[in-house]
C-alpha cells in the first residue's frame, strides 16, 4: 500500500516561504465584490482575501462552467493590489456540493451524511475536475493568489456527522469497496493478517468494516488515514500541474475530534512539505493548537497561516489571544486570517483590533525560543477509540500556560516520519501518557516528567508572573539573538478576569547574548518603564480582559526612571471561597453562556426570575438539540480555590420534581471528571446541596474554558440554579 513515506517520497522540496511581512487575509462569503471593498481592506493594512466559493455557482451542471463573478472578482482585487484566495469546498458549506452530486456519505450508526460519499468515483472525480478546470481558467489572472484545495468537509476532513447522531462517516458502500482493495496492498498476506489480528477470514471481501467498538475498527481507522493522505496528494499534485501559485490546506476542530475525522495533523504537514502547501490552523485561538501547530511547522519546516473562528468565549479575549499565537509559528508564521468580513458580533469586535495589530506582528522578525523540552502526544489511541484524545489540547494549552519555557510538542508520526527525536530533549512530558517511545527514551536515560513545574526546571523560562497568570494572560515571544532584540506579545486571555500585578521579562530564556536591555512599546516605540531585576526586567501589568500590547526587547538600558510603585496596592488576600450568584458580577466563580443561544450548544443559559429572585436556567436538550443541557462555570484562575485539589460545592437550585444535576469537573481523570450526583427532594423550592471533589486540576479543560459543570438530570426540562459556592477543602 502506499503508506506515508510512499506518498511523500524522497525529493520532498522545501516549502515556500510567507511574503515579506506575513499574510494579512480576511474571508469573504460568495458574491461579487465591488473595488471599494478591496480598496478598504488595503487601506487597513490586508493584502490577500479570501474567497469562499460555490461549487453549485461556479459548475451548475456537469463540465458547464460560469466563472463571471470569480472573474469580476479577481479583477477587483487586483485593481486594490490585494490577492484573491479561492477556497475551495467540497460540501457543507452554502452551495457546496454542486446540486447535481448526489453522492451522500454513511455514518457508523447507519445514518445519512451530508457529505458526498469519500470514494464515490463520480463525486471524487467531479470535485477533482472542477478544482483544476477553475485553476486552471483564473490562474494568469493578476488578482490570483493562491487556492485552498481541500476535500471533504473543509475543516474536518471526513465529515461532519448528521446532528445529533454519533458515529463516524465513511461506512458508505463504494469506501468500504475501497478498504477491501486497500487490504491486500496494506498487508499482502491474507494469512498474515489473520495472525496479526487472530482472525480467519477466508478473502479479503470478508474482512468487516468495522465501527467504533467493534473488533478490527483500528484496521478500518488505518485505512480512512491512508485516505486521507492518498487523496489529497492526487489532488494536490494534480493542482501543482497546473499552478506554481500558493495552496493552502484548513485544518480544523479540535484533538478530540480525532478519531471521527482522521484529519492527523501530521498527514497536512507531510503532504504539505512535499508539494510547498501552507498550512491554515482555524480555530488559532485554542492556546494547545496553537502550541502544537506551531511546533509541527518548525519540525517539517512548513508555513503556518493562523486564522481566528470564534468560539463565542468572549471575543475581545479570543481575538487577543489569536494575535498573540502568531509568534508561536516563528520562523515559519506565515500570516493571520480573519473569518469572515462583516460577519457579526466577531466581526465588531475582532476585526478593528486585527487591522491595528496587522502591520506591527508583520514587523517581528525572529523565532520562537526552542529549548530541548518536549510535550509528547500519541495520536495511536486516535486508531482504537471513537472518544480518545478529549482534553488533549486543553492540556497542552495549560503545560505551556504554566511553564514559560521554549518548549516543543512531538508527536508519535513526526518520530515515524523521522523528523523528531525524543532524544534530542533533556525532558519529556507525555502527554497522552508513556508509549514504548517513551519507555525507550527513559531507558537511555531521558528524563520522563509529570507537570509543568517539573519541565521547567529543565530549562531557562523566558517570562514570570506575580502573582502566577496562567489562565489569565499569555506572553508569547519571538527572538533575534543575532540582532539582540525580540519581542513580546502579551495578551489578557481570560473573558471573565482582568490580571494585576508583574511580569519579568528575562533576556537569558530567550537565547538573547548577556547585556542590558530595555523594552518599547509597538506600535509607537514608546519605552515600556520596568525595574531591573536579577536576570530580568519587571514590568507592571493592570490588564482588562482582552488588553494586548507588543514590545520589542531591545539591546542597550532604557531611559526611563523605573515605575514609582506596584501596580497595585497590595490587598487582602485572596478569598478562598469563591461564589457565582445569578445576575451579579461574578465573585471568583462565573456563569458561562448566560444569555448566549449558539444553535447546537449544550451550555446555553437563559436569566431568568423564579420566586422574586433571579436564576440562571439551562435549555431543554428538545430547545437546544444536543444530548444534554449543563451549566459551565470558571474559577477565577488567581484564586487558591483554583489550585486546590479538593473543593467543596455549594449549589442552590430549584427542586423541580425529577430534576438534579452531577457535577462533571476538570480533574486528574480528564477534562470531564464524573462528581457526585444530586437528586432533587422535589419540593418545587430552592434547595441547597453540598458535595465534594477530588483530585481536581483546574485548566479550564472544559467546553468554553470552564473548570466543572453542572449536568442536569433530567435534560428535557431546566435545570434552574441561583447560586454556586466552592471553597477549599482539607
């Protein structure tokens, strides 16, 4: 079969490079776009756009093409001096599939997707033709910059499965037809595989696709990879015969997802080496991809485009907190990519901060600080199981939250690919847990760790925060020691918590030669006043959520006097029981969702009256369509209750007759640890239960960031809460 070094061959060619100060694109929805508005994007400071096309638009019938409004487009972007992006969709999107493939995808639970079937030859041929007839028309044009390729559904590869039920597409007559012509060119002996899985088929047609659960679903979750990686190299080397123009691939979702969608990270790089591919990260503002994506750039030495898509967290912290992962892709950052111009609440609130911070993050020059410190992750569990891998980036997020040290994250393909080494690292964190690469590198003497403290003291940190803000802000930098100067985003991340107090900034950590330094602010070059410290320079910090600064470390003492004082005067300290009470502001603990009304989410929360006081009260899983209802909720991350181990609960609620909630939390277990359970006396009054948690871990692994939920009991109606107390417990 052709497996991974097979696809990618031996004259794998280096990746072109991001232009001279980086993409700068924002996404637009299918329709002819005048000049104004790539004039307008100019003028703030973007030079590509993207274009999100339809398929049905562009092909509505069979080989007869009406390329007009692509054409009228590129021409107006051109006029701009902008570069028009094509983004190509294969299906979900509006207009896509064309109406005339008819193709449609099965899940693992028999259920119809809404994706074409993966190798249906018809379908798989019609998006194949029209990719490469419509590069092939637009690719002189001056307005053409390039073209995202991606098969399946954009962002997730395989499919989105039909809402709301479970299962994993790819269980459609003509891809398991496929898989019984792939199993002989995978394993060549019949008998071979037989012994390898003690089992005695008697042909290959025998061999079941298996689905989730079942005996043999890691053989079918083998082949769904290997078509991934297949596919997309027939595409992309069909497109390069037509184009030496940029091409993109989206990778989207999350490391959970994993299991469902087969869209392996490592699969988008390896490919992406080969035939010279930027790789786009949506979803940038999630901390562990970006950490992750950022490390598998450098690795296969692959451009990386990072592009917000909101989760609805709280824009203003998400937005900042994208801008300032584009440092966690140096040398190979590529660029930023907004989604999607003039597309709502986001839009308002992300796009006017992208536009100021476009030019300033263009102007970093440098390179994220690596040090031999290594997060490992196995995506091996990805082949066996349909929930693994949940949880996984949020912890990546928070180890490198907590640790501010340059370090990596190596992954199980990258050694398979021989791209990585665990023993070129003086430390190792495994992630997903030891593997035999692990228990090897341990045998030859590497040092295995269990948390974030503990890789740290393996190397030199770049930045520290008093009080500790993991959480709460996030520094990324970017180093130059050949020029002595870096610079440093620093981004209030938390929607909820604004942060006080300092960070010190130390040269050593960055790779910067010995000296004194002094920090300015950018835009402006104003200097930033700081103390000088041992090792470093303290700066004080007042930040509301959403704050982001850029500051360039620059060789040579400052000429500011030091600040006269902290930045805030020293209070009391910090409670340790910490309270969220419906319809005030929240005292250490917070409501999250209250008021939102995200179609599909389980976490939406109306304010609402009950007995002359207010409450918040879940959406019945009938209103909200998801399995369950739940009531998130997030620790002030400053607060020892945040830290602790063991929690006290407090929860006073509505006793509606069979209602009652368990407490699902963030803890050594995972993101979802399961709590105790409550059930209601049914009383119809407020009712107060306490219980208490174990082994609790914090790091906001949850949906939305939040650290425990509240599950209702009985889904169908509203779990109706007033108030939330969670102390410290012995």
């Amino acid at each position: 079969a052709l497996g991974t070094a097979a696809l990618l061959g031996s004259c794998a060619r280096p990746a072109a490079g991001p232009p001279p100060g980086g993409i700068r694109a924002v996404q637009l929805a299918w329709r002819a776009w005048p000049v104004s508005t790539f004039r307008q994007l100019a003028d703030q400071g973007l030079n590509r756009a993207e274009l999100n096309l339809e398929w049905g638009a562009l092909e509505p019938q069979p080989g007869r093409f009406s390329f007009g409004v692509l054409d009228a487009d590129l021409a107006a972007a051109a006029a701009a001096h902008v570069e028009l992006i094509p983004i190509f969709w294969e299906s979900v999107w509006t207009g896509n599939p064309a109406p005339w493939v008819t193709s449609r995808d099965i899940t693992s639970t028999g259920a119809t997707a809404a994706i074409p079937a993966w190798w249906n030859p018809a379908a798989r041929q019609a998006y194949f033709t029209y990719v490469t007839t419509t590069v092939a028309h637009i690719r002189r044009s001056p307005g053409f910059g390039g073209a995202f390729l991606n098969y399946g559904w954009l962002d997730a590869t395989w499919g989105q499965p039909p809402s709301p039920a479970a299962g994993v597409t790819g269980y459609a007559p003509d891809d398991v037809a496929e898989f019984h012509r792939w199993l002989p060119l995978e394993f060549r002996s019949l008998r071979a595989f037989n012994r390898a899985y003690a089992t005695r088929y008697a042909s290959w047609d025998s061999v079941p696709a298996a689905r989730p659960g079942q005996p043999g679903f890691a053989v079918y979750q083998a082949f769904r990879a290997w078509s991934v990686q297949e596919t997309y190299a027939r595409l992309t080397a069909r497109v390069r015969r037509e184009t030496s123009a940029p091409l993109y691939y989206y990778w989207g979702g999350d490391l959970s997802n994993e299991p469902a969608f087969l869209n392996l990270p490592d699969s988008f790089f390896a490919l992406a080496r080969r035939y010279r591919v930027t790789v786009v990260l949506d979803d940038a503002e999630n901390t562990g991809l970006a950490v992750l994506f950022g490390s598998l750039a450098r690795a296969y030495g692959v451009p990386l485009l990072q592009e917000w898509t909101p989760a609805g967290s709280g824009y203003a912290a998400e937005a900042a907190r994208w801008l300032g992962h584009e440092g966690l892709g140096a040398p190979e950052a590529a660029g930023l990519d907004f989604f999607l111009f003039q597309g709502g609440r986001e839009y308002a609130a992300g796009f006017p901060v992208f536009a100021r911070w476009a030019a300033p993050l263009g102007a970093m020059d440098g390179a994220y600080p690596q040090q031999p410190l290594a997060l490992y992750v196995s995506f091996a569990s990805a082949f066996r199981s349909a929930d693994a891998l949940t949880g996984t980036s949020a912890e990546i997020g928070a180890l490198w939250s907590e640790a501010h040290v340059g370090l990596q994250v190596v992954t199980d393909r990258e050694l398979a690919a021989g791209v990585a080494r665990l023993s070129a690292f003086r430390a190792v964190l495994p992630v997903t847990g030891p593997d035999a690469a692990v228990r090897a590198y341990a045998a030859q003497g590497g040092h295995v760790v269990g948390s974030a403290a503990a890789l740290e003291a393996y190397g030199a940190p770049y930045a520290s925060f008093a009080p500790a803000a993991a959480g709460l802000v996030e520094a990324v930098p970017v180093a130059a020691p050949a020029s002595r100067r870096a610079w440093i985003s620093i981004a209030a991340v938390n929607p909820t918590w604004p942060y006080s107090g300092t960070v010190t900034i130390l040269p050593g950590g960055l790779g910067l030669p010995a000296g004194a330094y002094h920090l300015v602010e950018e835009p402006g070059g104003q200097q930033v006043p700081y103390r000088a410290v041992a090792g470093g320079l303290a700066v004080p910090l007042d930040l509301a959520p959403g704050a982001f600064e850029l500051w360039e470390l620059a060789a040579g003492a400052g000429s500011l006097p030091p600040p006269a004082g902290p930045s805030a005067a020293p209070g009391a300290p910090a409670a340790s029981t910490v309270a969220a009470v419906a319809g005030q502001a929240p005292a250490g603990l917070a409501f999250l969702g209250v008021g939102a009304a995200a179609a599909g989410s389980d976490g939406n929360l109306d304010l609402v009256a009950q007995g002359g006081l207010q409450a918040v009260a879940t959406w019945p899983t009938g209103r909200s369509r998801t399995p369950g209802s739940f009531v998130y909720l997030q620790i002030d991350p400053s607060s020892p209750v945040d830290a602790a181990a063991a929690v006290r609960v407090q929860v006073t609620y509505l006793a509606t007759p069979g209602q009652g909630f368990q407490v699902q939390y963030d803890g050594t277990g995972g993101p979802y640890e399961p709590g105790p359970s409550v059930a209601s006396p049914g009383t119809g009054a407020w009712t107060t239960a306490t219980v208490t948690l174990r082994g609790a871990r914090f790091d906001e692994g949850q949906n939305g960031g939040a650290d425990l939920r509240l599950f209702a009991r009985d889904g169908s109606q509203p779990l109706v809460v007033r108030e939330v107390e969670i102390s410290a417990a012995s």
